[in-house]
C-alpha cells in the first residue's frame, strides 16, 4: 500500500507551503530520539540552517517539507537533505522561486 505525500502543509502562521516555495526555519526539531553521533550530527546540520531561508524540495509521508541544501566548509560540509515539522517553518511571502529559470 502506497502511501500518498501530500502536495502541501501549513506553516506556523497557518499558510499555506508548497513544493518550490521559501521557507525561513524557526527553529530545531526535536532529535531526542535519535542516537549519538547521528543526533550531534543532526543538530549540527539544523542549527546551521537555523534563521535561513531555504526551497521547500517537497514533503515526506509524515507532512514535514523536505530541505536540500549544502554546506560549504566545516566539519558537516557537503550536501544535507532534512525533514522539518510544519511549526518549524515560515512561508516567506513574495518569494518563490521559479522553475524554469524565469
């Protein structure tokens, strides 16, 4: 059984955020579930990104939108891929960006 990935999720703020659209990141998930190292990992990686703006790649089965991003130099340089909570995000307004090049 397939499960459906659903084609939007509302911020904090209640708006709506699609795939394509700029979000900024309010905050870090929590990851006490999670295991060390992966959880020092983990928290590094979203607390670089904390306070930025970032495109919505799409959202998992869970209703949380997916980041890709990289990271430039340090020790967690490279490209990351996260999974973020909705209540975690705020749609910036007047920033989409485009598909085609636009």
């Amino acid at each position: 059984m397939s499960t459906q990935l659903p084609a939007s999720i509302k911020d904090v703020d209640g708006r709506t955020v699609r795939e394509g659209d700029v979000v900024r990141v309010l905050g870090i998930p929590d990851l006490s579930g999670m295991r060390d190292p992966y959880r020092a990992e983990t928290e590094a990686v979203f607390k670089h990104i904390l306070g930025t703006r970032k495109k919505v790649e799409g959202f998992d089965q869970f209703g949380c939108a997916i980041l890709v991003f990289g990271i430039t130099s340090g020790p967690h340089a490279g490209s990351h891929s996260v999974a973020i909570e909705p209540h975690l995000i705020r749609k910036v307004i007047g920033s989409k960006v485009s598909r085609h090049g636009t």
